[in-house]
C-alpha cells in the first residue's frame, strides 16, 4: 500500500498500528475503526475474543500477534 497524502486535519488517529492490524483498520468501515481500536489497545478484552469478532466481520488475525502488538506497543 502506498502513503495517500490527506488533507490537514483528516488524518487519521495517530494510534493505528502498522502490517496487518493496519490493514484490518483501513479495511474497516469508518463507523468500526474507533471500536476496533479501543478494543485492540484494551487489554482487558481477551485477544482471543477480538479475534473471533474480527472472524466474523471478514478478517483473519491471530491472538498472537494482537498479545504481541499490545506487549510491545501499550507499555
């Protein structure tokens, strides 16, 4: 995917993560993105519970990768 300059102030949260949860995001619709993101930077929603959410919109991510965003990026 390739930058998309945007116009002042219609950037994005500055939280979106990068690689595939990224991805899943952009995919997203926009009413879903805020959501997503509080869930994934909330540690007390299980990982596993987010990714069984996300399977049912579409997306596959494992509960891995969303232990290892939130460990190396929520210090």
């Amino acid at each position: 995917m390739t930058h998309q300059p945007s116009l002042p102030g219609l950037e994005g949260p500055d939280n979106v993560p990068s690689g595939r949860l990224g991805d899943i995001y952009e995919a997203l619709p926009p009413e879903e993105r805020a959501p997503y993101l509080q869930a994934l930077h909330d540690r007390a929603v299980p990982a596993e519970r987010l990714v069984m959410a996300l399977a049912r919109m579409g997306h596959s991510v494992s509960a891995s990768l969303i232990r290892t965003y939130r460990r190396m990026e929520l210090r």
